[in-house]
C-alpha cells in the first residue's frame, strides 16, 4: 500500500504516526513545501520574540522518518491532485502515484490588496520563513505597523513589543480580537495595554505604502483614514484561507475547506483530509465548519491516518479555542459571541479587579467560556464543552470562582 501525504506539520505527521501504528510495512510518504523539520506553528511568535530558537520549535528530529520508515520529500510544493490516476503533480513536473492520499496542507494568509504588499518588510506569518523575515525586518526597524486585531496580528505586535520596537496595531473592526472575545474581554484587553508601546487604532485599515524615494525601502504607511504613520516593518493579519487549488478539477467537495465525514475522508474515495485544511463538525457550532487549531489538527490527522490503514477511528468533532499566555492572559473556546435573539441563552459572568470569567450555557450544556486574568480551569470547561456535559447552573457558578 502507498499511502502519500500532503503536509508536514500537526495534521500531518500525526496522521503517519497513525499509519505507521497500524500498518508496519506500507510505504509512506510525507511532502511539505518548506524544507524545515516539523515545527510548532503557535510558536512562531515566540521566535519572533527572540524568545526560542528555530531548534526549540521543532517538534520531530531527523530521525523521526527513519525511526517510522517515513520518506520525507521536504521542500517540494505539490501544484495539482489527479483522483482518476491517482497522482500528485510536483511543481518541477514529477510526479508520484498514491494508494491513499491525505491532504493536510493547513491555510495560507489572504494577502489584502495593499498596494507594495510585495515590499520586502511587508509580510504576512504562517511559515517558519515568514517568522525568520519578520525578526530579521525588525532588528533593523524601529517602529512596526501590524495590521489585523485579532489573534494573529494582536501576538505578533506584542512579540515586536519585546524586540523594543514601537508598534501600531490597525484594526477595521471597533474592537481588539472581535472574533476571539465578546465585548466586555476586548475593553479588558484594551485597556491592559495602555501605557505600553502599543498603539491600537480602530475603523481603519492600511491603504498605501510610503517608500523611501531613492532605495525604495519601506517609510511608512497611509491608512484609509489619511493619516500617516512612520514604519519600517509591515505584518498583514487579513486571516487565512484555506487553498482550493490543490482540488480544483477533481470532485473533492470544497466550502470553506475541504468537507470531510467523521472518518475524515472527502468526498472522493482514498482521499482524506485533516487539519486546518478540512471542514468538520465542529461541536459548539452543531454544524461543519473550518477551524483552526493545532490539536484539531493533530486528532484529525490520527484519525484520517487510523482509517486510511483500515482501523476504524471516528472524529467527535471540534473546538475552537483561543489561548494567550502573554499580557493579560486568557483563553475563550467554543461559542464566544452567539446569536443575542437566541433566548434559550444562559450568560453566566463573575468580574473581579484583575479578571473575567464568563460561561455560556444552552439547554444546561456549556456551548462557549471566556476567561481573561485567571485562566486556571479553563482545560476542564473544555472538556465540558466537548462532552456536551449536562450541567447544574449551581455547578457552573462553582466554575466561575
Ligand atoms: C502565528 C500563528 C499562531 C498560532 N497560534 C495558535 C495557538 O495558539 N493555538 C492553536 O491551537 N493554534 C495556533 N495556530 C494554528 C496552528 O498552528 C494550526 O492550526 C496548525 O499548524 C494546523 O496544522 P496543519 O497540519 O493543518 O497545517 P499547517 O501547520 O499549516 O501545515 C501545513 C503543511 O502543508 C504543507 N503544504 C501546504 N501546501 C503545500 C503544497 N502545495 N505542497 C506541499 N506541501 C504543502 C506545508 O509546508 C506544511 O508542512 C497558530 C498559527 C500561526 C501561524
């Protein structure tokens, strides 16, 4: 049996463990664009930071493919998937034939139409690469323009705050991390870094790029609002998308990424997909739904793999969480902002001086948390939330202290 997969990462190598546990002699092969041994992603803001080096972010040696007799083809960047021949194509034109095939190649950064976003000291972060570029920009830089309020954009401005850069964080939404808190955590989160060396402007984006007339090295930036702002760093957070490009021509279903069922196979037979790249059921939500998430990625790709060697395994669905361990710290999950006409709604919410605790129930079950300060029990309400746990309110008020 050949089995091929596409990615390198938390999805991917999960799902050769897999492999490789149920079945000892199959042949495997794992590809990745970039050439860097497995890394973990959620801590590239800590490399940008200075606080890890690229060794300490690996999460597999070199030794690890020889270990599982896993053949790593690194640094070569599949362009198209062939379901009838059952084939990859390899941008250098070779290609090599599959028995089954995962797709785990996670999302790209939309890259927003700002004119000179190819600048060199313009960029987005998903890569190892894109990390390395960003330090490198910032130790020459003084001041820093992040664009983009939510999670990504929000860590790497506070990772420029520790390499002493002064930083402007640009939002188009009238709060910081619309999509990670509700109203109340993103005053809070505001408010917590007042006094720092980051400024947050809200309702405005970045518009044009200033460069310097004779190097044409990035200066600054005009935002949509006419105001100016000195910058010799520029990060884009726009969000990320997953890529269609891979499936196009063939009957993989796509929608926001690639719908999978709970054995994580697409919807054409010896295909499956994991990870950042796939649409799941997603627990909170009760419906499909593209996450992002390292440990989404890494059961999903246990799973694809269990199934792909023939030993049944099913996906119970996802959770989105959003945790940071910097600043104010806090983590939210499942369902943070639901739909306010919904009555069947439950908002439980304990606010002292130095934190916010807030669970959201349904039906008695716990669809969504918040905390922010103290974030101790924050794993346990996962876990309720992923059980679909019937609940006391007298439990959850226990919860909430
Ligand atoms: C800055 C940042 C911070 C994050 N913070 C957190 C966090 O705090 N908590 C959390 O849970 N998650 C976090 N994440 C998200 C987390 O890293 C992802 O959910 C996780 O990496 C997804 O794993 P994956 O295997 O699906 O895809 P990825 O990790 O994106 O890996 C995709 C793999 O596919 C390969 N690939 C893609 N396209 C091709 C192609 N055409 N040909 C060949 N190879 C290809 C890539 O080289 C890579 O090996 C963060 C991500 C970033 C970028």
């Amino acid at each position: 049996m050949a089995y091929v997969i596409i990615g390198n990462s938390a999805a991917g190598i999960s799902a050769g463990e897999a492999l490789r546990e149920s079945d000892k002699t199959g042949e495997i092969v794992i590809i990745s664009q970039e050439d860097s041994l497995p890394y973990y992603k959620y801590l590239l803001c800590d490399y940008i930071s200075e606080r890890l080096s690229h060794q300490e972010m690996l999460f597999k040696p070199r030794e690890f493919y020889r270990e599982k007799n896993i053949i790593p083809f690194l640094g070569e960047k599949v362009i198209h998937i062939d379901t009838d021949e059952k084939k990859i194509l390899f941008e250098n034109r070779e290609f090599i034939t599959y028995d089954k095939l995962l797709i785990a190649s996670g999302v790209y950064p939309v890259t927003p139409r700002t004119p000179g976003h190819y600048l060199t000291a313009v960029y987005t972060l998903r890569s190892w690469e894109d990390a390395e570029n960003i330090l490198q920009t910032a130790r020459r830089s003084e001041r820093a323009v992040v664009m983009g309020g939510d999670i990504t954009g929000y860590s790497v401005a506070h990772a420029l705050l520790k390499l002493h850069l002064k930083v402007t964080l640009i939002t188009d939404s009238d709060r910081i991390l619309p999509h990670s808190l509700d109203e109340r955590g993103s005053e809070l989160i505001r408010d917590s870094i007042q006094n720092s060396n980051l400024e947050i402007i809200f309702k405005d984006e970045v518009a044009d790029v200033v460069r310097h007339p004779l190097d044409n090295k990035l200066v600054g930036v005009g935002l949509s609002s006419g105001k100016e702002i000195v910058c010799q760093l520029l990060v884009l957070d726009k969000g990320n998308k997953a890529d269609t490009s891979l499936v196009r021509g063939t009957d993989i279903k796509f929608n926001h990424g690639i719908e999978v069922n709970d054995k994580m196979e697409t919807t054409v037979s010896s295909v499956y997909a994991a990870g950042d790249v796939a649409e799941t059921w997603d627990i909170a939500f009760e419906g499909k739904k593209q996450n992002e998430g390292w440990y989404n990625a890494v059961s999903q790709g246990w799973v694809a793999g269990c199934n792909m060697a023939g030993t049944d395994s099913r996906y119970p669905g996802a959770i989105k969480i959003n945790r940071v361990n910097f600043g104010v710290p806090f983590v939210s999950a499942g369902l943070i902002n639901p739909n306010n006409e919904d009555l069947k709604w439950k908002v439980m919410v304990n606010e002292k001086s130095d934190s916010y605790r807030k669970i959201l129930l349904k039906n008695g079950m716990i669809y969504g948390m918040i905390f922010i300060g103290d974030t101790k029990g924050a794993d346990s309400i996962i876990a309720l939330i992923k059980a679909k746990a019937k609940m006391e309110e007298s439990t959850v008020l226990n919860l909430l202290i």
